[in-house]
C-alpha cells in the first residue's frame, strides 16, 4: 500500500470514528447505525472526544507527508489543522450559550425527528418511539451543562429566554399533549410516517400507543421540567449583550474572529471594513434611487421600499404560497442558465419549504438543509413566512440564488458528492468559505443579465448591505459594547429593512459571536481572487472555471483557498 492510500485509509478511519460517536450527525448523513439514539452532550463525553482527538493526532504522525500526492498531502494538512484547533478551542468550552433562539438541544430534538428521521419500514418507527423516550435524558444533560456555564457567570441575556421557553411549549402543545382537537407537530409527524407504511392495522395501532405513551408519560414533563429549569436561569439573566463579559472575553471573541473568518483580521479592521462597504453600497443604492426616479433622500427611499404594500406578498396563506412559488421559479429559471457559468453541478435535488410552525418564530429568516448523501432526502431551502413584512419580494431573488441555486445547495451537495476527497473533506464547515460563496452567489447573477428589475437590484444590494452592516455591528457588540439598542438602530438607520429584521439579527450577533462576519469576509475575498485570475489570464480566464476551482475540493479556510487559486493561476498560464 502507498503512502498516499494508506493516509487516505487514516483519513476515513479518523472521520468514521468521530462520526460514531455521534448519532445525531449519523442521521444528518443518511445513516442509521445508532438511529434509536441521541448524541451524548454531556461533559465527560467531551471529554473523550478530546482524548480521540488527541490519538487521531498520533495516527496522522505516522504518515510521511513526503510520499503523499498533492491532494492527499492538502488533506492531510486540512485534517491535522482542524485537530490542533479542535484541542485549542477546548478551553472556551463554557464560552457558548447552548439554548439560545437560533439553536440548541430544546429546538433540534423535534426538529430532527420530523426533518431527519424518515421512516421506511417499522425498526425506523421503533427508532423513533426510543428517542422519543430518550428525550428526558438529552435534557437533563443540557440543564446540567447550562448550570456548569451558570456557575462561571455564562448565562444568555434576558431576550433569549422568552424564545427557548415558547419554542419549548410549541413542541408540547396540541395532542396528544392536551385536549387540543390539533395534533402536535411531532405526533403529526410520526401519524403521517406511520400511516405511509405497509402494515397491519394492529402493527400500526400499537406503534401509535408506543409513541402516545412515551410523548405523554416522557417527552411531556420532560420538557414541563426543562421550561421550569431555564425560568430560573431567566431570573438570573441580565442585559448584557457582548463576549466581553465572559472570563477572558476579549481573547475569546479574537479566537472567534479567527476561526470563523479564516484569516487575521482584528476585531478593529473588521469593524473598519464593514464602515468602508456601507458607505460604497449606500452610493449603489443612491443611483438605482435615481434610475426609479424617486425624490427624496436615502433614508426615505428606504422608507419607500421598507412601507410600501406593493413589495409584499399578503400575509396570509395564499401569499405564503405565492412567497414560495415564485422562489421555486426563481431557481428553477438559474438552473436552465447553469452551464453558462459552471461545469460542475450537484445530482442532489433542491426542494422550497417554509420553516415549520413550531420554531418559526424564532428561527432566522432563511436557511438551508443539506441533503443526505445517499439521495434518501433532498437538500432544502428554508423560507421563514412567520412575518411576510420580513420577505419584501425585492429580496426574494438574491435570497433564493443564496440559499439554493447557485449557492448553498451548489456549494454543499457538490462536495458530499465528491469523490477524490476523504469523507471529512466532503462535511468539512468553514463559515467565511460557504457564506462567502453563498454572498458571492447573490452577486455574479448580475452579470449574467439577472435583476433585470431595479427594485430587484436593490434587493441585491440591499441584502449586501445587511452583510456589511454585520461587521459593524458584531464587532461593535463583543468588543466596543454596544448595547443590543445600539446595534438595532444602527440596522434601522443603515438598511430598507423592516425593524423585526434587525432585532432578531441583533440577537444573532449577540448568542453567535464573530458569525455573521464570515459572509463579507468571504466574498470580498473570493471576489479579490476573482480579479486577481482575471487581470493575470486575462483571455486565459474562464469562469466557469474559476467557479469549478472554487467547489471542487469542498470546503477550505480561506487561506487555502487563495493558495489553490495561486496556484491554478500559474497552471494556467503554460
């Protein structure tokens, strides 16, 4: 066996193992292993995690890197990277908030079993009762880590627990949770499973009284029990908003900004940056105000555009209909353009949904769910209809190129799909690099002809806009301490977005510091490198091309990246 095999063997071996030890991420994947199971949270489980960690660096030690092709000695470096930063990061373990508004263990267990679970066949829907009865123990392992972190002064601020104890209701609220005449979202759920399958009336009828009974008799006050809990954490709750709080916040929120962004900005050129590109896409916006013929300033354009009944779909159900319809025709309309501009695309279908009742409310206002590599589930674009007067249609164009076609699902499905990769290449998340290309992706289809409207064009800009006000305000909330007022006025005063857009943005940067910086971060960058292939091949540049060096090894930080694309540069020029 050559060196380069066996590092590939390495490789897989190192993903499998972490991936075993994770039944949550063994769904995701379309596997069905430990399928009864939850992931252990608890902190002793972190801790053998460190320890695997530790040994996968000892294996990849064992490799002579000078033996090893180019791609496998890419992967190895990649992997041995993430290990190191892996054991790093281990001393901000604390430094989270792990039930907040956009995520944690409260929201994800319904949301899995009705996004993730499928049930094929009845060992699935006995896999699906076992976790159900398996939820009091998850949450009494995340009450047990929310104390550890309120025992070194981590506690979320206020805002927070008003969304994890209504999002925690909703999942047991209707039956059989009450008396309700309306099922529950999860035992609707497993209802329409069940029902889809071919059985005796008498299999079914029991796998229904297995799931009533540990819905009642576990999932119910397991989550009465988990909502009196974090009501006490409520209490002990204040109003301060930024990193800068935490032990050793300041060296945190640096680390943060590192590992999200990939590069080494400091907080204060971050926060310069993103000052530079509002005032440039503010001027942008100036002459699309001009080329519609509208008097008055900025701010009142942007009263226009924010007010305006004309740029929004009835709040209703039939406009959310419409909302998603023409999402889909939006994509759909990308998708027969595609080879112009790539020669590379993902098998994995895309599919348009909106964001479920249940965590709407909270949930943020898009996103996207990857497929399951075996083609078992689609990937999906994630549009949260909860207030229509957050989803002006101007944006609707640029959110769908991001989200869907030809960004997240070009970027992701591609790379599970790869096959000159190891597996943790193919699931491998760096933040600047897939929201730098998702932003890029909102911005290229102009040049192909699309945001052919104004109106349109403006919602392009706009939603760069809302990106570089990121900068500035993340930045401004974990190291300047700006207040969580401070931060929603400066949305409200910067962009056409409704207000509601900018408190629940605000309260993003505030439970996931250094985030939403990676978007600009991303795309100035692939834009930059752009350029620079550009001006160097000059007649020599495709960017079909370009955009096939940009997927075709998956995720990198962006330091590779720039690194691949020297290289292809001069491979080029011969």
């Amino acid at each position: 066996m050559d060196a380069s095999t066996q590092a590939l063997q390495i490789f897989d071996d190192i993903f499998t193992a972490e991936l075993m030890a994770n039944p949550v991420s063994q769904t995701f994947l379309g596997i069905k292993q430990d399928y009864d199971k939850w992931s252990d949270i608890s902190d002793a489980a972190e801790d053998k995690r460190m320890q695997r960690v530790k040994g996968h660096l000892a294996k990849l030690a064992t490799i002579n890197q000078g033996y090893l092709d180019a791609q496998t000695r890419l992967s190895y470096e990649l992997l041995e990277a993430d290990l190191k930063l892996t054991l790093a990061q281990d001393k901000w373990r604390y430094h989270s908030y792990p039930v907040n508004q956009m995520y944690g263990q409260h929201a994800m267990l319904a949301s899995l079993l009705i996004n993730q679970h499928q049930i094929a066949d009845i060992s699935d829907a006995n896999a699906y009762i076992s976790r159900l009865n398996g939820i009091p123990a998850v949450l009494t392992q995340l009450e047990v880590n929310l104390e550890i972190r309120a025992k070194k002064n981590i506690i979320a601020p206020k805002f927070v627990f008003p969304y994890a104890i209504s999002d925690s209701k909703n999942i047991i609220k209707g039956a059989p949770f009450d008396d309700s005449n309306q099922a529950s979202a999860i035992w609707a759920d497993f209802n329409r499973k069940v029902d889809a399958l071919t059985l005796k009336p008498e299999q079914k009828t029991q796998l229904l009284e297995q799931a009533k009974t540990a819905l009642v008799t576990k999932v119910k006050p397991a989550y009465q029990g988990f909502i009196s809990y974090i009501k006490t954490l409520e209490a002990k709750a204040d109003t301060r908003d930024g990193v800068w709080k935490f032990p050793d916040g300041e060296a945190y929120y640096k680390d943060a900004l590192a590992k999200t962004t990939t590069t080494e900005l400091t907080s204060a050129q971050i926060h310069t940056l993103g000052l530079t590109e509002v005032a440039r896409i503010h001027q942008a916006m100036e002459e699309i105000k001009t080329k519609v013929n509208f008097s008055g300033s900025l701010q009142e354009f942007f009263a226009f555009m924010r007010d305006d009944p004309q740029f929004y779909y009835p709040d209703t159900e039939a406009g959310q209909a419409e909302y998603l319809a023409k999402a889909s025709s939006v994509i759909n309309t990308m998708n027969s353009r595609l080879d112009e501009v790539f020669n590379i695309k993902p098998l994995a279908e895309l599919k348009v949904k909106k964001v479920e009742a249940f965590r709407e409310k909270s949930a943020g206002k898009a996103f996207y769910e990857a497929p399951a590599p075996d083609g078992s589930r689609p990937g999906t674009f994630y549009a949260n209809l909860y207030d229509m007067k957050s989803m002006p249609k101007y944006q609707l164009e640029a959110l769908a190129y991001h989200e869907g076609i030809p960004g997240h699902h070009m970027q992701i499905a591609i790379a599970q799909e790869l096959t000159n990769v190891p597996k943790f290449r193919k699931f491998a998340s760096y933040t600047a690099y897939s929201e730098g290309w998702g932003l890029y992706t909102e911005y290229f289809p102009k040049e192909m002809g699309f945001y052919a409207d104004p109106y349109s064009d403006f919602g392009r800009l706009a939603m760069e806009l809302w990106r570089a006000c990121r900068l500035v305000v993340d930045t401004g909330i974990h190291s300047q301490k700006w207040t969580r007022e401070q931060a929603i006025a400066y949305y409200v005063d910067n962009t056409p977005n409704a207000e509601l857009d900018a408190i629940k943005m605000v309260e993003r940067h505030i439970v996931m510091p250094s985030q939403a910086t990676a978007y600009k971060v991303g795309m100035i960058k692939i834009l930059e490198l752009r350029s620079k292939a550009q001006q160097q091949l000059g007649d020599k540049f495709s960017l079909d091309k370009f955009h096939t060096l940009l997927l075709k090894n998956g995720p990198l930080p962006l330091t590779v990246l720039e690194e691949q694309v020297e290289e292809w540069i001069k491979a080029q020029s011969i």
